[in-house]
C-alpha cells in the first residue's frame, strides 16, 4: 500500500485512471465513472482507495490544462466516480470527457468527515447539501442509510440524484421541485423538534455558514466541507490558507467548534495570486447556465 | 569560552537577529499569510520567511504546480502572489510577531527588485532575503540570468539602496563556482548568504499519458534529493568566505529534515538552516521537532553551543 515509510519519502503524484461512463445528473452536473485497477495493482501504482473517507478529496489532473480539487461522489466495486458542475475551463472540459478519456488522480488528500461510524444506525443525522455540494455528501450518505439527505437547489433542472437516495428532503429557490425555500428551514424544524444528534453539510457559504452557526448555538455537532483554491494539495504552499488553517490538509472538514474560531469562513478566499476576496463578490453557482455567445449577425 | 552549560545552547545570531534555534521556514513554503507565520512560530521555528513578493500580482503557472517523488519534491509554483500593495496589507504587523519574520522581495531586474524592498519593508521585517536563483519562472532568477556574479552584484547594490535591515542573497546550487557568487553578494552590499534555492529544474514524466506531470513541464527539485548537494553548496560558500577573510553568516537550504541534517549544515559552515520540504514529511510542527533532536543530538555529542562546531568540516 502506499503507506508512509518510516525512513522514506512519500511519493504525491497522479495515477491515471480511464473514464468508464458519463452520466447526465441535471441540466448542469455529469457523473464521471472511473475504471479503479484491482487492489494489487493499484497499490502498486500508489492509489490507496483503502484510506478514502466520503469527504477526503483528490487532485484531478487533465495533462496540459489543470489539477483542482474534486471529492468523489461515490467509491464501490465497481469504480470510483467524480460529480462534475460545469462552470470554467477545467470543469467544462471535464464534465466533457468521453469513455477512454485519462484523468489523473492525486490522493486521497485531506480529512474528510469523521465521527459517522458512530451514527451508522441512527435516523438523528442530517446531510445538507446545497447546489453541487450534495455530490460530497453521496458517499457518506451511502454509510448512512438512516440518515436524512436534504438538499437545496436552484429549480427542479438543478437537483441532484433525486433516484439514487430515497426518502430525501429536497428544496428549490424557486418551487419547482420539492419545498419552496431552504434547507436551513428543515434544520431548524428538526432542531425545534429535538431530532437531531449531527449534522454534516456542503454548499455554497451562505448556507453552510448558517447551519454551521444555528447547530453551534443548538449545542448539535455539525462538519462542514469547505473550497477553497488549492495548489499543492498537501499542506506546503499555503495557498488554500483560511486563518491559519490549510484547508487542503487541517480540512477540508472542519467541525462547527473549528469554524467559529476562522473569521473568514463564508466571507472570504484567497484567489490564484493568494488576494483576499470578499465572498460576496463571487457567485459561485452562476444564476443562469452559461451559455454560448450568439452568433454575430449583420 | 564561558562555562559550559547543562543544557546546550541552540539559539543563534543572525545578522545580528537573534533566534530561539537555528530552524528557519523557508521561503515559498506556507508564508502566504500573516496567520501562517503565526502557524510556523506555533510549530517552532526559529524564524519564518514570507512568500516571494512582486510589484504586480501573479498567478504563477497552472497546477500541478507542486509533486512529490521518491526522493524529494519538484515544484514550479511561478512566483504566485498577490502583489507588493497587497503584501503590505497582509504583514503589516509583521515586526510584532512573536518570532522575526523574513521579508522575500522578487523582480525582473535591479529595479524592480529595489522597489519592492522599498515597499514591503515598511511592515517591519527583521530582515530581506532576495531569491536571484529560482530555476523555473521566465523572467526571473536563473531564467533571468540573476545568478551571474555581475547581476548578484548589480542587483544586490541597488537592494542595499532600498533598506537599511539585513539583506540575505538566494544562490542557485546550480552554477559550481557558488563561492564567487556569494562574494559578489557581500560586495554588492548582502549581509548573509542563503543557500540554496531548489536545484535543476528536473521532470517527472507520466508514463501513461507520456506528458510531463508539471503544467509547467519542469519545477525545482528539493528535499532529500537535494541536502548532499546543499551541504556541499554551504561548505563552498563557507570556504571562499574564509579565504576572503569576510565574516558573513550563511544559512544552509536544502533537505534538512532532522536535527542530525541541521547540525550537518552547521559543520558545512552553517548558521541557520531552512526547512521547506520537510513540511510535507513532517507537517508545521517540524521546526519544534527539529530544534528538539537537535538539542538532544548536542547532549549526546558533547556540544556545548552551535558556535563551537559551526564549520567544523572546514579544514
């Protein structure tokens, strides 16, 4: 396996894996399915997909364009697979692959969600996702068969996985799908009602902001996976900074405790040249899919 | 010599900056933020050095910016930053920090090396180290030709210019006569001599997609790949500088990852040694675990202090 050596120095680059099949998710979101070698021969490329954990994340790497950080959305006999939202250059051409594409993986990297071994039978859990963020709760609610899964979305054409986990709580901005609203709505009903022992959550600031804070005051523990602009993935560039805290090895889980103490969580990030932004300038779900320039007419 | 005390003295003097231990983080690894410096001071180090800084932002070179392999790590990050107006904002306490924090300045030439310095040093940094040695970013260092003994020179008098605080001169451990490089940087004005930046470039190609892993193709090699080179890098520099009769101190860059590699680096002629690489091997916490094994080395081999065995392996 690709453990640490005691006296040798860990290797950290990508394996490439081959792109199996796309799946349409919504009017925005693929799955990518990767072929996963068999153990032997995985572990001898270095890919320990023993030591994934839902919320641990990896370097994709697409030669010649780019490497960003992407959690998987799901791991099983039968692969591995990747949740793409398309928005810029590299998630386009991702979300663009076609079966015998090579993705290169780096990873598993970071800490992802810990503590859900204990709530394996517990129907006190809930997994908030909003926007793309639900596709980082997938695999852990697929450890969590009792728990509810809730997420928020645009409009109906925006949500996600709606046939792979039933029983799940869906709200939209608009009415479209599911309850008119928030999913911070639900959390509060459940808190009212006492229902809730954890909650683990992912999507834009805002929202896990909010949940993150509302738990803290409810005394009920809750994780939150954060993004943020990575670089080198393992802890020594700093670029993906947040108070202190390297989101891409201290994270990118955080627990609620954590995030009361880093003042920049859901009001600012570092870009590529590591400037501060205020997160209110940035919009990370566009309100409308991009689409193609017009055609020039005379 | 004053009495010998029981626990051995593993503060040092650089230029005149006193340090808690001889661990300096070094420049490029973590120093993005004020708060990171507070990490490194958490973690130990003696001092920590700020990342390279330039008149505008930049957003250096795609990712993968930064790998691992077997034997060390390769990186062309490209000199992202945020830019000098931003830098200031960012480290304006930075002479208040529990340990002294050093300021990195970058440039396409003399000049802009000159602005910069003037600029960033406003914040109260004890100290500035200029990098004229970065072997993978086009217009600067080594691509730059910053490393000849004339432009080390040039840019290091109009550096001197700028600040009145201790100057600190990156070599590259490329060139074979590093000696003559760090006696041009001590006759431009540089106070100490650091070294040394990453070595190469080097390539790690994938076999699979048979591209190269670096967007940038090809990044500098550092961590244990690079100590020997490093260690001898420090002894040249030590050696020309007695030869000249300079008295300058020389902190020794590469591969130090344990207490024995920085006393190592000491016997080279060392008086502080950075710490990069061993970041990713042992997390921020190293440079506590480092001045702590050094400490016990010392007791073991009977030193009293670092002056006494500092360029001990110079004949």
């Amino acid at each position: 396996m690709a453990a640490r050596k005691a006296k040798g120095f860990r290797p950290s680059l990508p394996v490439v894996l081959t792109l199996a099949e796309v799946r349409r998710e919504n009017e925005q979101m693929v799955t990518l399915l990767f072929q996963v070698p068999e153990a032997r021969e995985a572990a001898a490329r270095g890919l320990d997909l023993g030591a994934f954990v839902p919320g641990r994340f990896f370097m994709l790497w697409i030669p010649r364009l780019d490497e960003k950080p992407y959690a998987l959305s799901h791991v099983g006999p039968d692969g591995l697979s990747v949740s793409v939202h398309k928005r810029g250059p590299f998630s386009t051409r991702l979300g663009e692959l076609e079966p015998g594409a090579r993705v290169g993986f780096r990873g598993p990297l970071g800490r992802g969600f810990w503590d859900f071994e204990r709530f394996a039978g517990s129907e006190r859990v809930g997994l908030i996702g909003g926007g793309c963020g639900t596709a980082v709760l997938a695999p852990l609610a697929e450890r969590l068969p009792r728990a509810t899964l809730v997420q928020g979305a645009n409009t109906a054409g925006r949500v996600l996985f709606r046939d792979r986990f039933a029983g799940q709580v869906i709200f939209t901005d608009d009415g479209s799908a599911g309850r008119k609203g928030f999913p911070t709505e639900w959390l509060d009903e459940r808190l009212a009602a006492g229902a809730l022992d954890m909650v683990y959550t992912c999507g834009p600031e805002a929202m896990t902001a909010a949940i993150a804070s509302t738990c803290l005051r409810a005394g009920v523990a809750c994780q939150v996976s954060l993004e943020r602009y990575m670089k080198c993935g393992v802890g020594v560039c700093g670029q993906c900074e947040c108070d202190g805290r390297l989101v891409c090895l201290d994270g990118p889980t955080f627990s609620a405790e954590e995030l009361a103490q880093m003042p920049s969580f859901g009001r600012a990030r570092r870009d590529k040249t590591g400037r501060r932004i205020d997160l209110a300038m940035v919009t990370p779900c566009p309100a409308e899919p991009r689409k193609p320039p017009a055609p020039q007419s005379l | 010599m004053g009495k010998r005390r029981p626990k051995p003295d593993i503060s040092v003097n650089l230029c005149g900056i006193a340090l808690r231990n001889p661990t300096i983080m070094a420049s490029g690894i973590l120093g993005v933020s004020r708060d990171l410096l507070m990490r490194a001071a958490e973690g130990g180090a003696g001092a920590a050095t700020i990342k390279s800084v330039s008149p505008e932002p930049r957003e250096g070179h795609s990712n993968p910016t930064v790998i691992a392999y077997e034997a060390g790590m390769l990186n062309a990050v490209g000199y992202s930053n945020a830019g000098m107006e931003e830098a200031v904002r960012e480290f304006h306490d930075a002479g208040k920090l529990p340990i002294p924090i050093i300021a990195s300045a970058i440039g396409r030439d003399a000049d802009e090396f000159a602005r910069v310095a003037a600029k960033i040093m406003s914040c109260g940094f004890a100290a500035l180290e200029i990098p004229l040695s970065c072997p993978h970013t086009p217009g600067y260092g080594v691509m730059a030709g910053h490393s000849t003994p004339e432009a080390t020179e040039r840019i290091t008098r109009a550096v001197r210019q700028a600040t009145e605080r201790p100057i600190l001169v990156k070599l590259s451990p490329n060139l074979p006569a590093i000696g003559e490089l760090a006696l041009a940087a001590l006759e431009g004005g540089a106070d100490g001599i650091s070294a040394v930046n990453s070595l190469g470039p080097g390539m790690v190609i994938d076999v699979e997609t048979r591209q190269p892993v670096l967007d940038f193709k090809v990044g500098g090699v550092s961590g244990p790949a690079l100590r020997p080179i490093a260690v001898r890098c420090v002894y040249d520099v030590a050696t020309a500088l007695r030869k000249a009769d300079v008295e300058a101190p020389v902190v020794g860059i590469g591969g130090v990852a344990t207490g024995r590699d920085a006393l190592e680096m000491i016997m080279a002629g060392a008086t502080a040694v950075g710490i990069g690489t061993a970041v990713y091997q042992r997390g921020v916490g190293v440079f506590g675990e480092i001045a702590r094994e050094l400490r016990r080395l010392c007791v073991r081999l009977g030193i009293g202090s670092l002056a006494e065995v500092r360029g001990a392996a110079l004949s």
